[in-house]
C-alpha cells in the first residue's frame, strides 16, 4: 500500500479564526491589565502575554489556507526553509554583537521577541511567495 509522504498535516481553516482571536483577546487582556483596569499583577499580564502570543503565532502558521493545493504546499515548506536560515543567521549575529557589545541593552533579545520575529519572517516569506505566484 502506498502512502501520501509529501502531505503536511496541518491544522482546519477554523483554528486561523481562532489563533487570530486568542491574538486579540491576549493584547487586549494586556493592555486592561497594564493600564489598571484589571486587577492583575503586571508581571503574571506579561507571561500569559509571553506565553500566549507564540502559540497563537504557531498555530496560526500550521493552520491551512482555504485553497490548499500542491503549491501552496511548496511554497509554505519553502517559507519554512528560509526562517530557518533567517534565524540561523540572526542567532550568529547577535552572538556576534553580543560578544563586540557586551553591555549594551540593544542586543538583548528575549527568546519570546525571538519567537515573534521569527513568525513574522514566516508570514512575511509565505504570503510574498503566494502573491508572486
């Protein structure tokens, strides 16, 4: 019996309502929260944040597009090629400042500013990609 190897098993359309929903909710629980509006603690408001944004941003990403076909397929594998290597890269380099600079606040990075800049070069890459289709 042969399989279909070449599939990536990604997530339904719904969970992208979702993800960009938890998104939202999750900004605007920190902006109650850091604002005073809600009773809680600045620094519990500030790891949910922390916590919470990446998975959305993850789920978002392995979630599928509503046409899905071979190439979309391509291009969201490429797309995943390239952050890599863009993070890659960026980890070296900051290492690199981080060496030359050892006291300046500008190279420290949080691994959750990370994260997020690493997703926003995904869907950066992936939706030019599609467009230039």
């Amino acid at each position: 019996m042969a399989t279909k190897q070449n599939e990536l098993r990604l997530l339904p359309f719904a969970f992208k309502k979702i993800a960009i929903g938890a998104i939202l909710l999750i900004g605007l629980f920190l902006l109650l929260a850091l604002s005073n509006i809600l009773p809680v603690n600045k620094d519990v408001a500030k790891t949910i944040f922390k916590i919470g944004v990446p998975l959305a941003l993850l789920v978002l990403t392995l979630t599928r597009n509503k046409v899905e076909d071979e190439l979309t397929l391509h291009i969201r594998v490429k797309a995943f090629a390239y952050t890599f290597v863009f993070g890659v890269i960026f980890v070296t380099l900051r290492t690199i400042a981080d060496t030359l600079f050892p006291d300046d606040s500008i190279t420290k990075m949080g691994l959750t500013d990370f994260l997020v800049l690493m997703f926003v070069d995904y869907f950066i890459n992936f939706y030019y990609m599609l467009r230039r289709r």
